[in-house]
C-alpha cells in the first residue's frame, strides 16, 4: 500500500497515547512520549476515557485534516513496543505537542551518529569537511573514518592509528542530506538526524507526521540508500 496521504483524507496511526500540554496525541516511541514528535490528535465527538487509555499502546483512525489526525475510532493494542514501519524511498491547529527538533534516529544494527571526543587532527579534518565522521569499531578495535576525501584523511590520521585505521569514502556529505530535508515541509517534519549504517554509510533520517504527493516525488529523485524515512500517518485500510 503507498504511504502517500493527502490532507482531508483517512488515514491511521499507532502508538502510546499520551497527553503534553493539554493536547492528546500518539508517541511513536517511549523516548517521544514528552510531545517533541508525534501524532496530534482531534476527537470532534465524545473523548475517550483517559484513565482507560492513558499511555498505552492504540490505533486511531480518522481523517488528517490541519496537520492532525481527527479521530473515528481508538483501538487499543496494534503497536506493541515497536515503532510505525520505515517507507523505503526508491527511484521511482495547535503546533504546541509537535515541535520539530534535531534527534539520533536509532534503529538496529547501526550506530548511533555522535560526536564523542576524538582526536584534535579528526575535528580538523571535520571542520574542514574532509571527515563526516571517525570512530572505533569494539569487536575489532580499529578506527574507522568516513571522508568525502579519503587521501588526505588518512594520510592526517595514519601516523595517530599507525596499524588500525581505515578510511571508507563516503558517498555524500552533509551538505547534500541537508539538502534532501530542505525539501521537506517544516509543518510535516517532526524529528531528523544522520545515522551511519551497516555498511558505513551516512543517511538522513526522517520522521514525517504523514507523506503529501509531492514531497514522495521530489525524495524520490534522490538515492534510496541516503534515506531511512519513517511516516507515522499511513493511508487508511482501502484508501491507498
């Protein structure tokens, strides 16, 4: 089913329900349960019975109309502890409880993008925009630098990892995710970061309140594999 959802269709959700300043909404995950990012949510009929659903696990369905879900019906269960599914992008009001903000998308098998202490010749070169970003494998030990300019990074960096650095080309820079969000609407961004993943390559991730035509054509025209995007409102069973 596309993940394409326009304003005043149906549409679905999950997650926790919970409420931050007054406005219920779903947390898509226990570490958005403080209302940075998340599903606003409108009850035109009767609200539900709080103490009943508060802060657990529910699926909604409604219609996605002023960037919030106006609810028909509240399920609870469907979510579990796991978050709504990543869209693959191949080639192809009140604003008060989704502020969007800067995060480290987690997922698994990847490594958190941080920068933790390094050493003075890394920021150097990061600075200088020849390193994304450097750091040490434990299973192995080894010190992996990820360059949009491999030679000169390791050349700066063999002499401090004489037997155990490793420089992996990196097929963009930030420059270039930077620019894959600037085509996304802030009213629709709610989280971003950069990840590496498996394979030691940067990413932008994203994490969109729902995924309007136009925003699914112009992220398809860039890499699939520089996105892990995740759309937390999803065309509604029938609708897609």
């Amino acid at each position: 089913m596309s993940l394409v959802l326009e304003e005043g269709k149906p549409g679905w959700a999950a997650g926790r329900f919970v409420h931050a300043s007054g406005q219920p909404f779903l947390a898509p995950t226990d570490e958005d349960a403080d209302g940075s990012v998340g599903v606003p949510l409108i009850f035109d009929g009767a609200r539900p019975d709080i103490a009943e659903v508060g802060n657990r696990w529910v699926t909604v369905t409604g219609v996605l109309r002023d960037q919030r879900l106006h609810v028909s019906t509240l399920a609870l269960g469907g979510a579990g502890s796991a978050s709504p599914a990543a869209a693959e992008m191949t080639g192809r009001g009140d604003n008060s409880a989704r502020q969007s903000r800067s995060v480290e998308q987690k997922a698994p098998a990847e490594r958190e993008f941080q920068l933790d202490r390094r050493l003075p010749a890394e920021t150097l070169l990061i600075e200088r925009g020849l390193l994304v970003d450097a750091w040490t494998e434990e299973a192995t030990g080894r010190r992996i630098a990820l360059a949009t300019d491999p030679e000169p990074v390791r050349d700066a960096l063999q002499p401090h990892y004489p037997n155990s650095i490793e420089v992996v080309p990196s097929r963009w820079d930030l420059r270039y995710l930077d620019g894959i969000r600037s085509q996304v609407p802030d009213e629709i961004l709610l989280a971003f970061g950069n990840s590496v993943g498996k394979i030691h390559q940067l990413r932008l991730a994203m994490t969109l309140l729902h995924l309007p035509a136009a925003v699914a054509r112009r992220l398809a025209g860039y890499p699939a594999d520089a996105l892990d995007v995740r759309v937390l409102v999803q065309p509604a069973p029938g609708t897609g």
